[in-house]
C-alpha cells in the first residue's frame, strides 16, 4: 500500500514537472477551492438534515420552547433557535428580529460560493497562460535550432498542452460544484424565507 502510495506521489510529481511554473498556482487554486467545496458540502448536508415541518416551528415559536437538537438539526430548527434566543416579546420589535434573523442564515449559505466560481474561472485562464509560456518556449528552440531538434520542440508543446490539461481537470468540475451548491443554497432559501413569512402569525 505504501509503495503504491509513493508510486502515485512520484508520478504526479513527474506530471507537475512536465508543465511550467504555471502548475504551482493551478495546484494551489485547486486545493483551496476544493478544500471551500467541502466544507459548503458539509455545512449543506447538515442543516437539510432533520429539518422540522414549518407547524412544529410555530408551536415552538408560540410555546417560546426551543427546539431538542438531538431531534432537530435542520435549517428551519437553526432560523427557531436563532430567533428565540434574540426574541424580546414586544411583537413590533420581534418581527425585525425574525426578519433579521432570516437575512443572517440566507447571508451564511452564500459563503464561500462566489469565491468557489472566481476559482473555478480563474483555473483555465492558469491554463492558458501555460499554453503561452509553453508555444513561446518552443517558438525560441525553433528561432535557436530550426524544426529539425524535435526533442527540443516536444518538451515545450508537452508543457503548453499539460498545462492546459490540468486547467480543464481543476475548472470543470469547480464550476460543475459551484452550480450545485448555488442550487442547494437557492433551495434552502426559499425554504428559510417561506418558514419566516409563516412564522410571522406566531410571533
């Protein structure tokens, strides 16, 4: 298991090393970008969990009980226990309260998400850029020693197309998780403002 660990480590060393300078920043954009991908994964897949029918939130709403977290850990359980912590009882100030409330959680799911879209873009321009590093690399060997140094040549269309490669690699699937977590993050704020609207009769 080791050795073919080390194995893999080597090769995709040798696979960074066949493209320019470029890949450093291409390798760094893909691991922040997956490292926000993760945690919008981990945060979205939590609060859709368990999340309470909009009538057992007016109950705890007009109880002023919070609700058990060890039942309910869902979106619409944080907009209750958010809002019944901050909940004065004067029904003109705590309508704010709810609305504000409400703006705060739709504020917390677009985290992260137009960072997670600029890296993705930003990924094939990375990639494109080594595309020119690399054709004027081997436009110079042409100018120093003619067609006929095809070793030469090949090393520098290898660094254009590697870099444009791995530009593709990182982009696509950035900008394919960008539009499923936009989607999630629309989803759950409709649900938020619509539970909020709802709430309103009980506050």
């Amino acid at each position: 298991m080791l050795n073919q660990l080390a194995h893999l480590f080597w090769t995709m060393v040798a696979y960074l090393q066949t493209g320019s300078i470029v890949m450093f920043p291409l390798v760094a954009v893909s691991m922040v970008m997956w490292t926000l991908i993760i945690n919008r994964l981990l945060f979205f897949h939590r609060i859709y969990r368990k999340n309470m029918p909009r009538d057992r939130a007016g109950e705890f709403v007009k109880n002023n009980e919070m609700p058990p977290p060890h039942i309910y850990k869902g979106a619409v359980s944080l907009l209750v226990t958010r809002f019944l912590k901050n909940r004065t009882h004067n029904p003109r100030v705590d309508l704010y309260i709810l609305d504000e409330t409400v703006m705060e959680i739709v504020t917390v799911l677009d985290r992260h998400l137009a960072f997670i879209g600029i890296l993705a873009a930003v990924a094939p321009l990375l990639g494109l850029l080594g595309t020119v590093t690399g054709m004027m690399a081997t436009f110079d060997i042409i100018s120093m020693f003619g067609t006929g140094n095809a070793r030469a040549m090949a090393g520098g269309i290898s660094e254009a197309l590697v870099t444009t490669q791995t530009g593709l690699v990182v982009a696509i699937p950035g900008l394919y998780m960008h539009g499923f977590l936009v989607k999630r993050a629309e989803k759950l704020k409709v649900l938020i403002a619509s539970t909020g609207i709802y709430l309103q009769r009980f506050v």
